[in-house]
C-alpha cells in the first residue's frame, strides 16, 4: 500500500455540489456521503440532516471533482527549508485545490536511497493534510552515470523515478536502469534538456538574441525527448515527459504514439500562458526550466492538450526565497512558486477544453502515471475531493501564498476558476479559499 497520511475516518455530507466525475461519466448535483474516510454513496437528494457524528459541508456553487493531484512539485526538504518545507508545500497544495503531490528528488541529499525515502515519507505524513507521494532519483546524488537502488526505493514506497532538475545524462545508465526496473510498475519521468546546453538561461530566440544571452533552442529539448522514447521502446519500460514546453517536443509525442511507444507527458500553466518576452528588461524572476518559448511553442502545448497527446497537468512548483529570483538573470535560480496559481491558471489558459478531460487531466491521469489511488469519486475510493468555483474571478497575490516561495508569474492575474474545497479522506482541509478546521457546530454553511 502506497504511503497516506490519515489514520482518523471521518464522516462528512458534501451537499448540493454539481459533481464531475469523467471515470463514472456522472456530471449532476449529488450529495457525496463520506464515512469512514471513503465515498460511501452519491445521492441525487440531499439528507433531510446530517447525524451528529458527521459534519456538513455546504457546497452549493461549486463543481466537486475527484482530488486533483500535481505528479511533479519540489518540497525543498530535506536540504533548502529557507525556500519551501514540506508542511509549507503542503500547505500550498492545499490551498491551491491539491489533495495529493509527488514531490521530486532533487533535495539535499536527494532522494536516491530507501533509507532517505523513508524518511522523506515519515516527515511528510507527520506534517499530515494533502497526500505526499516520493519520487526516487534514478542515479545516485542525480549523477546522470552511476545507479540508484531503484528496488529498494520502490519497496521503501517510492512511486517513479527520475532525475528532475537535469537530464539522465548517460545513455547507458538510462537504459540499464529501465531494465533494472522492468519488473517494477514504476514509471521513469524525465526532465529532458541537452546537458551540452547547460550555460542558457533562457530560451534560444528573437529575445535572447536581442538581450544577448546565452539560450536553449527547442532542439536541446526535443532530442532528449526522443531519445527517451527510443529508450522506451527498446526497455518497454513505462515513461513519462516532464514539463513539455515546445511544438518540436509535441511532435516527438505524436511520433512516438505512431509507432505504439505509450509515453505521456505534462504541462505546466506557465508554458501554457507566458513567453519569453517575460524575460524582457532581464526580468531574472522569470527564469525557469525549461525556459518559457515563444507564443507558437505556447500555442502548441494548447493544442497538444486540445487533441489529447498531453493528458497531465502539473506544476513544476519550484519554490526559491525572493533573493535567489533577483539579481542578474544568470545568477537567479529557476523555477516558480506554483501549487496556489496551477488550477486558475491551467483553466485560463485552456477555456475551450472540455470540464470532464480537464478533471481527467488533473485526477485520473496523474492517479495512473503514479499507480496510485485516486481518480474516482465511486463509492468505495478514499474521499480525497476537489471543490471549484468556475465563475469567481479572483487576484493573484503571492504575499498571500501558504507556500514559502512568493515568486510566480501571475502575480496580479486575474483568474476566473477558483479552488473552492479540499478534502482528504474525508478531512475537509480547506473550504471557500481558508483553511479549515472541524469547529464547534458540525455544520459548515454559506460562503464567505
Ligand atoms: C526546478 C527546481 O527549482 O527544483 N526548477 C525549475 O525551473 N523547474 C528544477 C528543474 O526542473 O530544473
Ligand atoms: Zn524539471
């Protein structure tokens, strides 16, 4: 059994939400009966009352989907607290409609034995709330050469690998690391970017050219891609593309479903609604990897999302401190806050997509990327829920954000989908935008 963090078996009534739930192709106002930290029933009435031992939560406005779950963000612990620590990473999922992370390895130490995985999972259930999965390394201290006990991190309750932050540098290690792993379900999810372009800091164009620094073409990405789905064919090993950001790697995509190699890949809100004209006027907050493109590269990754060849949203939350995002654009790290902006964003971004393959994006698919529970809102599954509002336009403002890192593109965008609920086996973490804990009524009523 993979890790979860609650131990309680709460009951609680959802009443009056218009549930989405693309797995039991159900779009109607249920009330979701939740006993014992599972869906129990979905009722098309509401229960007259609740019992006393159950608390009900008014959900009137709000479309109730299976819990979302972001497969790919950075706690920063063990290692790097100042930037982000894991209860305040999972403050911010909470916060920002999550009820479940898999958090990167690319901590310090990073996450490359069981014993470190172990920990990792001990530390993260103490801080308790949204469910907090472990992504093991695939080379010792992300090396790119010399293996990582995949085995044992997986028994230690690892639920992927990958070397996020840089590429599987070697060929070799990659492939006979799939092999390794053949017998395991875990997939391997790779941050693909030419090493031979380490120097860039942004993305290889019009603007780099003009700001005259050192850039990345689509290509440092794109052939990497390819070279992991080469890597998958010949291991039959399942695989995964992390943060795709370019038409060329979308085309990658297509062509590795064209001769039945089944990799999936993610996208991020920023390279869905920013270019590289944010780096304008050296605007080193803007830095991140992969490198936010040019519109058509954005424009793609729409449309990639549109027809169905990207099925995950992720969002890459890179928390750093506001110091390391300033200063010259070679020197800022990479990466944004993103755990409170993803859902509003990715909504914005995607208007015309339907509701049922946005839920599916954010729930089933990365449920089944991961192996773990979720997706579903069928009587028996845990009662891990995410509530929206679809029309209630609200600002941007990191000062706000739970999460340690305030930096975030979208500072002062304004969105129109807005989380509105998180529960977690049934523990109603966050309700209509603020935390929340079981007060003294066990009835929760009426919007802020
Ligand atoms: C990530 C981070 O800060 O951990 N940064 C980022 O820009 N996405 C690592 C990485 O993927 O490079
Ligand atoms: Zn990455």
């Amino acid at each position: 059994m993979k890790a979860g963090n609650h131990n309680l078996e709460p009951n609680c009534d959802l009443v009056g939400g218009r549930v989405v739930d693309p797995s039991l192709k159900l779009d109607a106002i249920r009330t979701v009966v939740i006993r014992r930290g599972r869906i129990a029933a979905l009722l098309d009435r509401a229960p007259a009352e609740s019992d006393a031992a159950c608390e009900r939560v008014d959900c009137a406005g709000m479309v109730l989907c299976p819990g979302f779950i972001d497969p790919h963000v950075h706690l920063r612990e063990p290692g790097d607290s100042h930037k982000e620590t894991i209860a305040s990473g999972l403050a911010a999922a909470a916060a920002g409609g999550f009820t479940a992370v898999a958090a990167m390895p690319n901590t310090r130490p990073a996450l490359d034995t069981p014993e470190r995985v172990t920990a990792f999972l001990r530390d993260a259930r103490a801080a308790g709330g949204v469910r907090c999965y472990a992504i093991g390394a695939v080379t010792q201290g992300r090396n790119g050469c010399q293996l990582a006990p995949l085995l044992g991190m997986a028994s230690a309750g690892a639920v992927a690998f990958s070397d996020d932050g840089a590429t599987t540098t070697s060929l070799r290690a990659l492939y006979n690391a799939a092999r390794y792993a053949a017998a395991i379900p875990q997939a391997f999810l790779s941050h693909c970017h030419d090493p031979s372009f380490d120097d860039a800091v942004m993305h290889e164009g019009e603007v780099s050219d003009r700001l005259g620094l050192p850039g990345a073409p689509a290509l440092a990405e794109a052939a990497v891609a390819a070279r992991e789905v080469l890597v998958a064919r010949a291991t039959r090993k399942r695989w995964h593309i992390c943060h795709v950001s370019t038409a060329m790697t979308v085309d990658v995509l297509r062509w590795a479903r064209s001769i039945g190699v089944d990799v999936s890949a993610e996208v991020t809100p920023h390279h869905l609604l920013c270019t590289d004209e944010a780096l304008e006027g050296f605007a080193a907050g803007m830095r991140v990897n992969p490198p936010l493109r040019p519109a058509t590269d954005r424009d793609a990754l729409k449309r990639a999302v549109a027809e169905g060849t990207i099925t995950i949203f992720a969002s890459d939350h890179a928390p750093h401190a506001r110091h390391e995002k300033e200063g010259p654009v070679s020197c800022a790290c990479p990466g944004f806050s993103g755990l409170e902006t993803a859902v509003g964003a990715t909504f914005a971004a995607l208007p015309d997509v339907p509701l049922t393959a946005m839920v599916a994006n954010f729930s089933a698919h990365p449920a089944r990327l991961l192996g773990v529970p979720g997706g579903s809102l069928a009587p028996g599954a845990p009662a891990d829920i995410t509530g929206l509002f679809l029309n209630r336009p609200w600002v941007v403002d990191p000062s706000a954000f739970r999460s340690r890192g305030k930096v975030t593109p979208f500072a002062g965008w304004t969105f129109t989908v807005q989380p509105a609920l998180t529960v977690v086996g049934g523990h109603v973490l966050m309700y209509a935008g603020a935390p929340h804990s079981r007060g003294v009524a066990n009835t929760v009523r009426g919007m802020p």
